[in-house]
C-alpha cells in the first residue's frame, strides 16, 4: 500500500489531484500581499505624521528665530535710546529689567502693537540690563535678552532657533552645561551666570531649554544697519553715521562747479568742495598745507596754488606760495630768520589798538620782531626793546657861567651866559647858616626800556688877582643826584676842592644809575663860599707872561648825561 492509500483509508477522503493544487495556492498567495500592502501602508502613515511633525517643528523654530531677532531689535533700541539713564541705575549684579508691557522700560514700545507677548514655545521675553564686567569709562552695559515660562526647548532645536535668531543670538542648552551658562549660537559666546541677581519679568526665571541674546552698547559704537538716514532719528545719532568710507566723485582742482556745496575729490583723494562764492571745485582749507617734498628745490616741481604751504623734509621748513614763487615762512632752507621791519624801539607791543581778528599773545609766549635797521626787537613790558647790546639812547652835554667876570673873560666862551644877577633866587640860592651859594641844574631823561643813565659834572673856581690885593680865599663843592617819578634819590655823589687861596681850582663828578622804564631827573648842584678878602660877586684874573692881566671867569660848571640801553 502506499503512502497516498494508507491516507485515503485513515480519513475517508479522497484528496483532489495534482491539477486543483495549483488552484488553491493562488487564492492563499493574494491574501498575504493584501496584508503586506497595509503594514506597509501603516509604516508609511506612521512616517508621514512624523515628517509631518518634524516640519511643523522646524516652522516653530524658524518663527520663534523670527521673533527673537524682532525682539532682539527692539532691546538693543530701547538701551540706545535711554543709555544715559541706564547706565546711572545698573551694577554687574543689580539690573534694570524690561518687560514686554508693564515696566519702566517696556519693550512693546519698540514693536508693533499686534505682535504677540510669548513666542510660538509660549515663553515670554524679559530684557535683563546690566554693566558689563571691568569698570570701563563710560559704563558699557551688557545685556542679555532671555524668555521665561512656556515650553522647554529641546537642544536640537535652540541651537538652530539661536543660530537664525540675529546678532547675539544664543540659548541655555542642557548637553554638556551643568552650570546653566548662556552660550551664543555656534560658541561665540558664554556667560557663566546669564541671571546673577535671580530676577525675572513673570516670575518664573530663565533656565534650561530658553532662548538669550546678548546685548553690548557703551554710548559710542554704532548699530549696524545697511542704510544711511537722511533725517536725524531720536536717541539714536548713529542711524546717521556711515560706518565704511564713502568714496566720492571725481572731479579736478579749481574747475568750474555748479552746484554749491557739493563734495567731489581729485585724482589724489583729496576732499574738493564746490565753493559757491568761486564757483570752483575748490580744495579744503587744510589742503593748503600740500603733501611734503625733498627739499628746497624741490617746489619747482610741483603744482601750485596761491596759499600752499608744503613742508621740506630735509630741514623741516615750510614755505608759501603766493601765486609766482614759494616764500620761506620765518626760517628759509638757509636757516635764516626772515623777521618783518615793522616796529620801533618803545613803540607799545602787540600794537595797539589789537586786531580783532587775530588773537592775542598768551602769557607763555614772546612776541619777537625788527625794526626798520634790522635790528631784533622783542615785546617786554609792553614796549618794543632790543636785546644784548648797549646803544645810546640820550645825549645832553652843556656849560654854564655860573658868576661872570663884568670885564669879560674868554676862558669859557662856549658856555652860556650868567642867568641872573641875583645869586639868592631862581636858579641860585643862598645858605645863610654857613655862607654858602648853590647854582642848581636840572634835567630829566625818559627811558623806554630798562636802561642806564650816566652823568658827568665838573665846576671851577677863580679867586687870584693879578697884582693884588691878595689873600682872598674860597672854596668850590658839587653833587649830581638822580631822582625817580615819585621823587626818591636813586642816586647821590660829590666832591670839593680844598680851600683856594688867590688860586684856582675844579672837580670832577661822576654817577652812573640803571633805571626801569620810566623818567627819571638828574640834579647838578654846584656850591662856593669865600672866607677872606672877596664876597659874592668877585672878578678874578692871573698875571701873563708879560705881566698883563688876564681876567678869567670866577665860577663854571659843566655836564654830559647820556643814557644807555
């Protein structure tokens, strides 16, 4: 029996043959694919609602980027605009918060009125202000703009919402920081403690898994935006400062302009304005002083205007163009000094009445000139004085009969006459007590400058006779005194001769006195008196060889007063 008829007789049943299997096993093959259609139909749902949550995740975070930067944006003005008060109430550890609404400083002042209080995580925004470590002059307040509350944030996506989120954008992640350290988007940036003081705008502080931006304004630098505004912006002077160079038109030196005040440059980059009363593209005024050359000879070489100066390297000379050639200005190539001859000695420095449009002389300085001889004058006291060198400034030389001979006498012909007959007034005066009569003479000198006054003096007396009588006896004195404006003697000398007896005799004086500026009086005195045989007035005579007699003058007296600079 076989294997088939040992079945058939166990079960009764006769199994179909070979040509139904075929049969039965399509219908069996059918069912299993529908069920592998629907797995895999099921995975694919399961992968669409996954992708379909991954894109509705990367849209959260790209709006919540959105809306920190807007909110970013709005910080960094609301610091610049009110720095000043800011930067009197923040310390590194005590801040000044910011609140969406609701604070002193609030941010929605900067920000539309429809935008929302949270970002697409629920968190809200808080703007915590402090001073920026190390003391800096002035106070440079850093500030970190964090959110509180709502959703935590998985890492994989702070780092993309921080990376898109505008400038000083950053997060506090949880991998790798155990410290809760605020830290920009790629490491540009880290704050251990990014809340020091533990405040916060909802009462929930900022923690892990929420967004910071920082914030870093000193008063000075300027924000960084891609245009420049035509008209001033309120608090914030740097939306109209230009932050790279500007690179101007070009145009040529002293070509016809028409718009005035248009700015252009030459072919070297120097500034042209176009002048509206010249109608030219005329440089600025700082490029009169034109680049330096080699040396003096140099400037043929180069272009000029009327008004350049340039600087020679070689000794450091400027010199001026004044339309046809370069004039040293003081100190030519040569060294030598050009000075104006413009003033003279005394005259009042700086002159006076002062040009007004020329200010005046400091204390620290000297004014220097020449007069119209070349000589060096410099601005002392107010006058105009020379240096180092003694010049005469006055000269007075005269002689005086003092008692005339009625006879007439030839000794001193050049002098001028007596002045009076009465020896006890005017000029003269007479000294009862001991007898004695003084001439006196008086003149004065002006100095202008510190200078010196030198007199020199002398006197004579006759009292011999020829062929008597004789006997007669006199005696001659005489001082010289130097006096100031206020009458004070400066200076005093004298001398006399011993008593004369039918003889003659002089003395000589002499006083030099320095002097400031000033006038200054000089007094000759002379003095005689006589003891026997003769009274005031007398005649006196000698004996010539021939026995004649030869009359002579009694009393002379002489002086030359110079003064000196």
């Amino acid at each position: 029996m076989t294997e088939r008829t040992r079945t058939v007789a166990r079960t009764g049943v006769r199994r179909a043959g070979p040509r139904a299997r075929p049969a039965r096993r399509m219908s069996g093959f059918t069912l299993v694919e529908m069920l592998a259609v629907l797995a895999l139909a099921a995975l694919m749902m399961a992968g669409l609602v996954t992708l379909t949550n991954s894109s509705l995740d990367d849209t959260r975070a790209q709006q919540a980027a959105l809306y920190q930067s807007q909110l970013t944006a709005a910080a960094t003005r609301l610091i610049q605009q009110n720095y000043t008060a800011l930067a009197t109430q923040v310390t590194t550890t005590s801040p000044v918060i910011a609140k969406m609404t609701g604070s002193t400083y609030q941010l929605s002042t900067y920000l539309p009125n429809a935008l929302s209080g949270t970002n697409p995580y629920g968190q809200a925004p808080c703007l915590l202000v402090y001073a920026a470590p190390g003391g800096a002059s002035p106070v440079a307040l850093q500030a970190l703009l964090v959110t509180e509350g709502g959703r935590t944030i998985p890492d994989s996506e702070l780092g993309y919402i921080a990376a898109n989120a505008g400038p000083g954008g950053g997060s506090i992640q949880a991998t790798n920081n155990a410290i809760g350290a605020a830290i920009g988007a790629f490491g540009t940036w880290k704050i251990d403690t990014p809340n020091p003081a533990n405040t916060s705008c909802t009462g929930t502080k900022t923690g892990t898994g929420h967004l910071a931006s920082l914030i870093f304004y000193d008063g000075t630098q300027a924000q960084n935006v891609d245009y420049l505004y035509r008209v001033a912006v309120p608090g914030n002077p740097q939306a109209n400062t230009m932050q790279v160079p500007i690179v101007l038109a070009r145009q040529i030196d002293y070509a016809a302009c028409t718009q005035p005040g248009a700015i252009a440059a030459d072919a070297l980059g120097n500034v042209l304005n176009c002048d509206g009363t010249q109608n030219l593209w005329v440089p600025q005024a700082a490029y009169h002083w034109r680049e330096p050359v080699a040396d003096e000879a140099a400037l043929a070489g180069v272009a000029a205007h009327q008004g350049d100066v340039r600087l020679t390297v070689a000794t450091n000379r400027a010199y001026a163009y004044n339309g046809a050639t370069w004039q040293a200005l003081a100190v030519d190539e040569a060294g030598n000094l050009a000075l104006g001859n413009a003033h003279n000695v005394g005259d009042p420095c700086p002159p006076a009445p002062q040009n007004s449009a020329i200010a005046p002389a400091s204390a620290s300085t000297t004014l220097v000139s020449a007069d119209a001889n070349g000589r060096v004058l410099s601005c002392r006291g107010g006058r105009w004085q020379t240096q180092s060198e003694i010049e005469p400034a006055s000269s007075l030389t005269g002689c005086q009969i003092v008692m005339a001979n009625p006879n007439g006498a030839g000794d001193y012909s050049a002098c001028t006459g007596q002045p009076a007959t009465n020896f006890q007034s005017g000029d003269y005066s007479y000294n009862g007590s001991n007898g004695t009569y003084s001439y006196t003479f008086r003149t004065t000198v002006n100095l202008t400058k510190p200078g010196i006054i030198v007199a020199s003096t002398w006197a004579h007396l006759n009292d011999g006779m020829c062929n008597g009588p004789y006997g007669n006896r006199g005696q001659l004195s005489q001082s010289i005194d130097i006096t100031d404006s206020g009458n004070h003697n400066l200076g005093h000398t004298e001398s006399q001769t011993p008593t004369l007896q039918d003889d003659s005799g002089g003395i000589n004086n002499a006083l030099a006195q320095a002097g400031t500026p000033g006038t200054y009086t000089i007094i000759v005195t002379t003095n005689w008196a006589t003891y026997a045989g003769i009274t005031t007035p007398w005649v006196s005579s000698f004996c010539g060889q021939s026995g004649q007699t030869i009359w002579n003058t009694p009393v002379a007296a002489g002086w030359t007063i110079n003064s000196y600079y």
